[in-house]
C-alpha cells in the first residue's frame, strides 16, 4: 500500500503534526499494518481507527484509492475513548 502525506505549506509540515506533533510517520503506518476498522465520512474519506504496536490508539482521516492501493493521509490524531470502544466492539463482534 502506498501512503501519502498531505502537507500544510502554511507551517511547511506534514498537515497532521500541526496540531500533532506527538505522533510519527511510523505509528500511522504501523496502524494500517494492524488490525483496523474503517467508517465512512462521505463518499471519499474516510476514518480509520486502529492502534500501534505500542497499543496507541489512533483516528486516521484519509482518501483511500482502492484502484491503486493508495492512501492519502489527511489527518490523524489520537482516539478518543468512544472511537476504541467502537474499534474493540467491530473487532471482537465476530469471535
């Protein structure tokens, strides 16, 4: 899966860490290496909540084109309490 970044050129950084700065590259890919659910915002973005290996929980706001495998990353920031017990119901619903 190809991933990108949209970029905030007003603050010359990466669009999410103007507002997180706390959280890395490497953990928003480590939440789309694990397991995660995904809703809908409209037709094109979409939430991906997940966690990372250190069991960060993460909301993920993205364009996924599922035609070439890619993502683009909009922005991310830490999950709420309502999104992890949405993300534990989704993934433990089936067991």
């Amino acid at each position: 899966m190809d991933i990108e970044f949209s970029f905030d050129k007003k603050h010359n950084k990466i669009h999410y860490q103007v507002n997180h700065p706390d959280i890395s590259e490497d953990e928003i890919l480590e939440v789309f290496s694990n397991t995660y659910i995904q809703t809908e915002v409209n037709k094109r973005v979409s939430k991906i909540v997940g966690h990372t290996s250190n069991n960060r929980f993460l909301v993920i706001v993205c364009i996924i084109n599922r035609k070439n495998n890619a993502v683009k990353v909009i922005t991310a920031y830490p999950a709420s309490r309502k999104y992890i017990i949405k993300w534990n119901n989704e993934v433990n619903k089936n067991e």
